[in-house]
C-alpha cells in the first residue's frame, strides 16, 4: 500500500519539484484546491503528511495547520510547511 501526501500548494514550480520526489519515492501525490480540499481530502485517505506553501496565494497556510491541528482525526497527521522567496 501506497503512503499518501497532500499537498496545499499552488506555485507550479514547487508543484512539480514536490511531484517528482514523491514518485520518486513511490508515494501517491494529491495537490488539493483549497484549505477546505486539504481537510476533506486528508479525512479521506489519511495522510502520512500534509505539505503546505507559507507563501501561497490560494490557501491560507496557517489557518490551515491550525485547522488540521484542533481536528481530532487528523490532529496527528505530519505537516511540513516550506518558504520560499
């Protein structure tokens, strides 16, 4: 079985590099659409980690992590958030 990552990132250079090392490393990818995708799709399948883009426009990345944090279900899911400039 496969380990799943979602991904909340909208920056298609990122998107790419993020892709390649998860297929790489033989894990299925999902980039979700909105903060509300992220919740949905991680109670779904759970995650063995959720990434998020600090610098995204399309998501509010700290919402995010606090949201997935108070969620019982997914309080225990890794998230690794990445900057860049």
């Amino acid at each position: 079985m496969s380990q799943n990552v979602i991904a909340a990132v909208d920056d298609l250079f990122f998107a790419s590099k993020i892709r390649a090392v998860a297929e790489h490393l033989g894990l299925r990818i999902q980039f979700a659409r909105s903060d509300q995708g992220v919740i949905d799709a991680a109670r779904g399948a759970t995650p063995s980690l959720i990434v998020i883009d600090l610098h995204s426009q399309k998501f509010q990345p700290l919402e995010l992590a606090r949201q997935l944090k108070k969620d019982e279900q997914l309080s225990s899911v890794r998230s690794w958030a990445f900057s860049h400039t």
